[in-house]
C-alpha cells in the first residue's frame, strides 16, 4: 500500500472488486481512505479505479469453432464462456445462461472448454464432452451425473488452453462479451443481460 507496514488486499465479489489493508503483523484490518496529505489525493480511490478497469479483446480474434452452442448461432449478440465441467460456479453460471436463452432468441453462448489444473478430471471430461460435442454431457456432469469417457483425436481442449494462455485468462466461469469485454464470476442472468445490453464504454 502506498503506508509502510500497511499491505492492500484486493477483493473480487461476482465481478465487484474493493479492498481494505492489514498491518504487517496481521493482528489489524483496516477499512476505509488513504489520503496523502500534501497533495490532497485520495489514494484509494485511485487503487480503486485502477482495479475495476475492464479488460477488452476483440472478439472476433476469437475462433468460434471447438465450441458448444447455446442459442441460436446467427443470434446478433454472441457471447464466448469458458467453462469447467468440475467448476461448480460453472455449473451456476449454465443454469443463468439457460435462463437467458429462455427470454431471449438475440444471444448466443459459445462454450470453450477450460479444464482447470486443479480438477483431476476436468480434462478427459471436457475431452469427452467435445468429442461427442454434447452440452446435455455437459449438463449432466454439471448436475454430478456420470458421464461416458469418449476418447477421439479431437485438438478443441488444447486449442483452448493456448487460447486462454492467449487472452491472459485463469479462472472459470469467464465470459467475452459482444464489445469485448471480459468478467470472470458466476453473475445472475440480469446482469449478464445488463453486460450484453448496456456495455461500459
């Protein structure tokens, strides 16, 4: 933090992000501004600011190809989400697009696969998944149902985890909006809409 013997600890709540600090011995948490007196500036808010800033790519460097399909694929608004099968914010995630995709026949939902490191069995799942290019696998899994294990020469999972390496991307559920913007968190279908929608310029 900008005060010696204070360390910022940053927070993200489903996209929100703030922080506080603690003293180096662990024992104080402190809430609230650090103003610099000499010239007035409010040093936390400027962290603030700093940390909510919103990543962008452009989506249509995206391949869309080695992807699951949710919605109508010539939907206007498309929308690229990756997502784990043992990930259970996934799991939320999917249940808040299938919502989406109840009201609306405009959006899209491209599914890459991304099995994190720290599922086991993430990877022959989402290989399995791909190979039969099958979201209702992908629901069962996600409602702990077994799923077959398929093995084919399919490069999809590969292809997404350099893809992912590509965009600086390192958790799930991450979604890529129609304007490029990235959020990572498990967020409730209004306000998914409200990204698609109404995007941060």
């Amino acid at each position: 933090s900008p005060v010696r013997s204070l360390w910022e600890i940053t927070l993200d709540n489903k996209g929100e992000r703030g922080l506080f600090y603690v003293d180096f011995s662990k024992k104080f948490v402190v809430v609230g501004n650090i103003i610099e007196v000499a010239s007035g500036a409010n040093r936390t808010a400027e962290r603030v600011e700093e940390i909510q800033e919103v990543k962008k790519v452009d989506l249509s460097a995206i391949p869309l190809e080695d992807s699951l399909v949710m919605g109508n694929p010539k939907a206007a608004k498309k929308v690229v989400v990756f997502t784990d099968p043992d990930c259970p914010y996934c799991g939320r995630l999917h249940a808040e697009l299938k919502k989406i995709l109840q009201k609306r026949d405009d959006v899209v939902f491209y599914l890459k696969l991304y099995p994190l490191p720290m599922h086991k069995d993430a990877p022959w799942k989402a290989k399995s998944i791909m190979c039969n290019n099958s979201i209702q696998m992908l629901e069962d899994n996600f409602d702990k149902k077994p799923i077959p294990r398929t093995d084919c020469d399919t490069k999809a999972i590969e292809k997404n985890l350099k893809l992912v390496e590509d965009l600086g991307i390192s958790g799930t559920p991450t979604l890529i909006f129609p304007d490029g913007t990235i959020q990572v968190g498990a967020f409730p279908a209004e306000r998914i809409l409200a990204f698609i929608d109404n995007p941060k310029q």
